[in-house]
C-alpha cells in the first residue's frame, strides 16, 4: 500500500512533474507565467502538450477534457481521445500544443442571460496554466476558463483570475510605498472548510423531494434532533469513517490537501476542511471535493447531500470561506505580528478589508444568494443576512486608540491554568472566535462564513478580491501623491476606522436585538431573499467598481444577475411543483387510508359491542379529515400562485412574486402535511421521516 507521501499528487501534472519532463527553458517559462502572471509563451505549448500526453498516457488516461466552470454551479466536460490514425492502419497517440491551449463547447447550451443566442453556439474554453491538469478516471482534465466567441466571460474563472490581478495590481502599488521593491506579485489564498450530511441510499430513493431539490419539503422534528450536542466531534461512525478514509485517499491522489475531518453539529452532518492554497487553485479543488464527495458516497450505499437546508430544525451546511492575502515572498499581509499597533502596514491592509466589507456589503451578500442559503442564513448557526465584521479585543482595541489618538495599552497575555500539574500550559489567545459573526478576523485570515456548501467559492471571492483592490486603489491614489506619507497614512487609517466603524460587531450575530441596532442604528444593509438582494447587483457603484477594475463588463452583470434570478425562480418552482405532487399523490392517499381504516375499526368495535367507547378513533378520523381538506386546499393555492408567476413581467417581478407568494403558500402546505405526519401511522406514511434519515447511517 502506497504511503500519503507517495499517493500524494500522484494524479496531478504537478511542478515535480513538470521539472522532470519540461526542457529548463520551457519549464522556466511556464513558470514565469504561473508564479508572475505574465504572458503565456505560445512556443511552449506543443512542449508541454507532449509532456503532459505521455505523463497521462502512462497513467492509464485514453481521453483528455477542458474542465470547466460554467454558471450552472457545476463544472462541465466533453471528453476526446488522445488516438489518431496511423499511415499503416494502426493508431497513434498525439496531444497538440493547440488542442491544450483552445477547446470549442458549444456556447449556446449553457447559462448566458442573454449573451448568447442559441443560433450563435461557438464558445471557446481557454487552459489556465495557473491550476494543474489531472488525472480523473481515464481523463486528463485541463483546468480552463470558459467564454463567448465575443469574448465574454461565461464562467466563474475568467472573473475570479481577474479579480486576483486587480487585487495584485493594487496591493502591489501599496507595497511600494511602503519601501518593498522586490516583491512580484500578491495573492489572495483560500481554505473552504466544506460541511454535508451522509444519509443512506435506501433512504433518499424513497424521499421524491431530496431526489428531485436536494433538501426535504416536509418532515416534522424528530423526537431527538441535535439538542444533546452529542454528534458534533463525536466518535465517527465506522461506515462513514469508510467514506471519509476512501475520500481523503480520492483527494490526496488529485493534490487537494484534505487535512480536518469531523462530526458536525447536526446528526449525519459531518465536515472536511483543506489546507490553504491560492484562491484559484482552492476554487478547483473545492468544486472537485464536491464532486468526489458525491461519487465516494455511492461507492458506500451513502448519499452526500450538499444543499444548505436540506432537513428543517437542524443545522444547516455551510462552506466558511477562510481568505488571507500574501506575497510570493511568503509574507501574510493580515497577519498582526507580535505588535499590531506598530505594524502601519498590517493595519492599512486590514483597513481596506474594513472599508471594502462595509462598501461593498450587497456584493457580499449577493455573492451567496441561493434559493437554498435564504433559508439557512440566520437560523442554527448561520449567520445572520446582516453583514458584520469581527476583530476580537486586541485589535478593536488597537483601532479605538488610533481612532482617539490615545495610546494603546496593549491586552495583556494570559496563561492558562487547568489545575493539573501534568497538564501543560499555555498562553490564552488574545482574542476569543465568534462563530455568529457572517465575517470574522482569526488571527491571519478572515472567515466569511455565509457561503452555502453548494456554493462554488469562486463567486464571494470575486467580490472580496475586488472590493478589496479598490480600497487599496483608494489608498494608494492618495498616499502616492502625499507630500508627508507617515502623517498621510495616519490619517488614512484614522479616517477609515471613523467612516466605517459601524461594520465591526463584536457581539451575539444570533440576537434579535443586534438586527434591530445593525439596521435602524447602524444603516446596515439586511437583504434576507436572493430576491431582495439579487437586483442591487446592477446598482451604478457596483456595475462602476467591478468594471473600473475589468473584473466584469457591463453585459456579463446584466447577465450574471439574469442567470441568479432564473436560477432562484426555476428552483422554487421545482420546489413548489414537487411539494404539490408529493401532497397530493402520497400524503393525502396515505392520510386518508389511515383515517378510512381507523373508522373501520371504530365501527367494528361498536358491532361488536355498543357500549365500546370510540372517542379516540373519532377524534382522530375528525382531526385527519380537517386536515386532508386543509392540505387539498394548500395546494390549490400553491398551484394557483404558481400559475400566477407567468403574468410576471421580467424575471426581477417573478422572483418577487416567489417570495411573495409562492414561498408563503408552500410554508402553509408543509404546516398542514407535517401536522398530518404526527398523528398518521408510522406503518401507513408514505416516505421516511426525519427520525429514519438523520439516524439512519449506523
């Protein structure tokens, strides 16, 4: 059995790879445009292709793919043998440095809002030599970005690589003038810890809801849910250890650094969280853990459901996006040091994380706008719709003596003391964690924590990225020019910690009374609907900042706000529709029966003897008939709120006519059909209930 050592990478056209089969003058210009971002040499392509073929070939692989990120949320590939006809009837083998550079899917067939008629199908996909090709089944897959034949970005790449040059070009320029002239280029890194649950195949087969939306439309609390807080890093199941063990084997092989496993809070809900990378990379790697995720899960008669919501009353699944910046000389530009308050450049950069949060609030949120998200944002352990930030004692302390321009004391370390002389001891971290804060500093990083687990992470770090480059912009625009640039940079800090105070929360995200504060005190922004918050995304600031920094055109905001839209109205729809035929098909059948042979029962009891009390079979018969009339008429309203979504105007009018009235009306059909659960008979319901599901992994 091969060692981690040895599995690791293995599957991946790696620099090792790359070094031993590359020519030095085509491995170091690769390199150059991997480590610098320069130009791609095209001289080196056919080199590399050649390279790449044999090292494929001779690990098994007939095919190759460009593996790519459309705005399906998913990734997409259209496989081609390596084979090509030989002079003596045979075949050969070949890879060409054009074939590895372009590839041609049809362009029409995926998400455009409009960018692409269906007449006008050619789209390019482009290799990203910035992300490793790989190895996946019998397919090299090359890592590409995905656009229009009028070059207009139709994937989740294209803007995320976009937005590292805009927050490299930056911070690069604040840099500077601090005194580094050696440093080449900066780059933001990721580690996306990723939650799911496990539930056994037997038991998603029989559910037409987690088949067909991913997330269960009705089921009522389980008479044990997560309130023994025994599950989370809990001992692990020996079946899902099995999974956990064949996924990290899976994941090593393809270089993703799986290294945190756990239970999570919720019964079957469990995480894994990776070693940080750069954020391009971590994007790829994160949409291929969900994917193996899924294919190691069947291997084991298990189901990985990955929707944010996928069971009512129970925690919910997120994916924390852990965001640093660093230099490629190994510098972390959000770590305080021993410091902080004298460390001026840890500050300003930590200021233009402050600035951008609180400027750029909406693309924050709408950067994790689901239909699945709305409904896990503020309950169980999500955080609130509300943007906040989260800095801990230290440095809010470290702010509040810059912003009076008192002097700072300092927090003073404390050890900790257990009381068992065996037991060792250690400094206390000077800032406690805020697991309620939607955006919170950890000591190097910040953990924006309201992504869903079936977000890919591509999309909040966008956003992130380029409201981040334009603080730094803002800042270096102004410090370039000052004549004194100690006392500039003073009062640049000092102006942004005034201006953008009411961002940083410290406190409980989960109190109703910090919603009421952030919105009527503080002006916070409190989107709680992909509805409510989607539009805002063609606001003039926004659309002015995204394309002042070419991270996006005008055109692929329209359409990217088009395509999120549509892809909230279909969800819901399907949603709506699943609930209505699963209500009338299966509850309402099983409801009744249950009610018909409880009255059969009764009166066979009075044949037998009149003097039989029957109160309870009546009482009940009463009860699941009020209800089978309540639940016909719930889904006569659903289907006529449903219908009524075709007199909507444009796609902004049906989301909100969903909101308004196709959510309120399928809220009011689970009431009714989870009430019918409770005093229905287990042996006649029709479908697995929440206690089978979430206990059925043993």
């Amino acid at each position: 059995m091969k060692t981690v050592s040895e599995m690791f990478g293995s599957m991946v056209f790696d620099d090792r790879i790359m070094k031993a089969t590359l020519s030095a003058k085509v491995y170091a210009s690769l390199k150059h445009t991997i480590d610098e971002g320069a130009e791609l040499d095209p001289g080196v392509a056919n080199a590399v292709a050649s390279a790449m073929k044999d090292w494929a070939v001779a690990k098994g692989a007939t095919h190759f793919t460009h593996w790519f990120q459309p705005l399906t949320g998913i990734t997409a590939e259209k496989h081609d043998g390596f084979l090509a006809p030989s002079p003596d009837g045979g075949v050969i083998m070949e890879f060409s440095g054009k074939e590895l550079i372009k590839g041609e899917p049809d362009a029409s067939s995926f998400p455009s809002g409009g960018l692409r008629a269906t007449f006008e199908a050619r789209g390019y996909t482009a290799w990203d030599p910035t992300s490793y090709a790989f190895i996946k089944g019998k397919t090299l897959c090359i890592p590409t970005a995905f656009c229009s034949y009028g070059g207009h970005a139709l994937d989740k790449k294209t803007p995320l690589l976009r937005s590292m040059e805009a927050l490299n070009k930056q911070a690069l320029r604040v840099l500077r003038l601090f005194g580094n002239k050696t440093v080449k280029r900066v780059v933001s890194s990721v580690g996306p810890e990723q939650e799911y649950f496990l539930i056994t195949k037997e038991m998603y087969d029989a559910r037409p809801d987690l088949r067909f939306c991913g997330r269960t439309l009705f089921g009522s609390k389980p008479p044990k849910g997560q309130e023994m807080d025994d599950h989370y890093f809990g001992a692990i199941k020996p079946r899902v250890a099995a999974f956990m063990e064949e996924l990290n084997d899976e994941l090593w092989k393809l270089g993703i650094m799986a290294k945190t496993e756990h239970n999570e809070v919720a019964p079957a809900q469990h995480e894994l969280a990776p070693i940080y990378t750069t954020t391009n990379v971590a994007t790829d790697h994160n949409q291929l853990t969900m994917e193996i995720m899924q294919k190691v899960a069947s291997r084991h008669g298990l189901v990985c459901l990955l929707h944010e919501k996928p069971f009512a009353g129970v925690n919910g699944s997120g994916k924390h996006n852990n965001w640093s910046i660093g230099t490629d000389e190994g510098q972390n530009l959000l770590s305080p040091g021993e410091t902080p308050y004298e460390n001026a450049q840890f500050l300003l950069f930590l200021c233009a994380v402050i600035k951008a949060v609180d400027d750029y609030q909406d693309l924050l949120r709408i950067s994790v706008a689901t239909a699945g998200n709305d409904h896990r944002l503020g309950a169980n352990e999500a955080p609130p719709a509300v943007i906040s930030m989260f800095l801990g004692d230290e440095l809010n302390a470290v702010l509040e003596a810059i912003e009076n321009d008192a002097p700072y004391k300092g927090v003073e370390k404390t050890q900790m003391k257990l009381g068992v002389d065996v037991l060792p001891k250690f400094n206390r971290d000077t800032t406690d964690r805020n697991r309620t804060s939607p955006f919170a500093f950890t000591g190097n990083k910040f953990e924006f924590r309201m992504l869903g687990s079936s977000n890919s992470i591509a999309c909040a770090n966008i956003m992130l990225n380029a409201a981040v480059a334009e603080s730094l912009k803002v800042y270096a625009d102004i410090l370039e020019g000052a004549e004194d640039f100690e006392s500039a940079l003073h009062d640049m800090i000092k102006k942004t910690i005034k201006e953008h105070r009411r961002i940083i929360f410290n406190g409980n995200g989960y109190d109703d009374s910090w919603i009421k504060e952030a919105t009527e005190v503080r002006g916070l922004l409190n989107y709680r609907t992909t509805a409510d918050c989607m539009p805002h995304l063609l606001d003039k600031k926004n659309v002015d900042m995204l394309t002042s920094h070419k991270v996006f055109t005008v055109e692929e905001l329209q359409s990217r706000c088009e395509i999120m839209l549509e892809n909230y109205c279909k969800t819901v729809t399907i949603e709506a529709n699943t609930m209505a035929d699963m209500a009338k098909t299966l509850i309402a059948p099983a409801v009744e029966r249950f009610a018909a042979d409880t009255a059969k029962n009764a009166a066979a009891k009075k044949a037998f003897d009149q003097s039989v009390p029957c109160g309870y079979e009546t009482r009940i018969v009463k009860k699941l008939s009020e209800l089978t009339d309540r639940i016909a008429e719930k889904v006569d309203e659903l289907q006529s709120a449903e219908i009524s979504l075709r007199d909507a105007g444009d796609v902004i009018a049906e989301s909100a006519m969903i909101r308004d009235k196709v959510l309120p009306k399928m809220c009011e059909l689970r009431v009714a059909c989870d009430e019918a659960e409770t005093i229905t008979a287990k042996s006649y319901w029709p479908f697995p209930t929440y206690a089978d599901i979430l206990f059925s992994v043993r």
